[in-house]
C-alpha cells in the first residue's frame, strides 16, 4: 500500500478514535448526570412515601373522630328528642285545662251578651215610659211613627 494512503488511513483512525474518546465521555457525563437524577428522585419518592403514611394515619384519625361524632350526635337527639316528649306530656294537661276554661269564658261572653242586649232593650223601653210621661203623648206617638216633633206653641206676652 501507499505511504501516503497508510498515513491518511492512521489520520483517520486517529479522528475517529478522538471522536469515539469525545463520544465516550460525553455518554458517560450523561450517564452520571440521569444517575444523580434518579438518586434524587429516589430521595423524593421515599421523603413523599413518608408524607403519605403520615397523612394516611392522619386521615384514619379525623375517620374515626367523624364517626365519634355522629355517635355523639345521634345520642344527643334521642336525649332531646326524650326531653320534648317528657316536657310535651308535662304540659299536656295545662293546655287542656285551658282550653276548657277558654270555652267556659267564650261561653259566658256570649251569655253576657245576650244579658246586655236584653238589658239594651229594657233601657230603650223605660226611656220610651219616660219620654211619654214627661211629654206631650202626641209627641211621643210621633216618634214612634218617625216623625220629627211639633214646634212649642208660641205664647204672645
């Protein structure tokens, strides 16, 4: 072969042996890049897998306090709902007591309405007995048709 060949070839060999070096380290930096990558990330995942037992025992916590408190609640409506009932039969008999004394009272207002129309027309009557003996009976057999009284006579002095 030729020299000159054989020193081309060499030359060539030489630049891609560089290049294969360049490569080389270029693959490798990359690779310990993504190494100290996923080093992090597998510090994040075990630091987030710590959070999430953390807020798991947490959220068992605020489970168990909601269903205390539903207990608790529902407990405290039979207390009260017992109370109304206890308080309701206490009172029962007063309210029925008052409602017939209600009806006795209504009772008596309407007798005493009856008495004082009654007592209404005894009054227009005894007027009536008045008016008749102390005036004139033409007078009062005008009022009874509705018509107005007769003037007083004029007297001439």
């Amino acid at each position: 072969m030729d020299q000159e060949l054989i020193a081309f070839l060499e030359a060539r060999f030489r630049e891609t042996s560089q290049q294969i070096a360049k490569l080389r380290e270029e693959t490798i930096g990359r690779f310990e890049q993504v190494d100290s990558r996923f080093e992090k990330l597998e510090e994040t995942t075990r630091y987030t897998l710590i959070l999430v037992e953390g807020l798991h025992h947490e959220v068992h916590l605020v489970a168990e306090s909601v269903l205390g408190m539903d207990e608790k609640i529902k407990r405290y409506h039979a207390e009260a709902t017992l109370t109304f009932d206890r308080f309701e039969e206490w009172i029962k008999p007063y309210y029925k007591d008052l409602h017939s004394r209600l009806h006795d009272q209504e009772d008596r207002v309407q007798g005493l309405g009856s008495r004082v129309h009654g007592l209404d027309e005894r009054l227009h009557i005894l007027e009536g007995r008045a008016d008749r003996q102390q005036g004139d009976v033409m007078d009062a057999i005008r009022n009874l048709l509705g018509k107005p009284p007769l003037p007083p006579p004029v007297t001439s002095d």
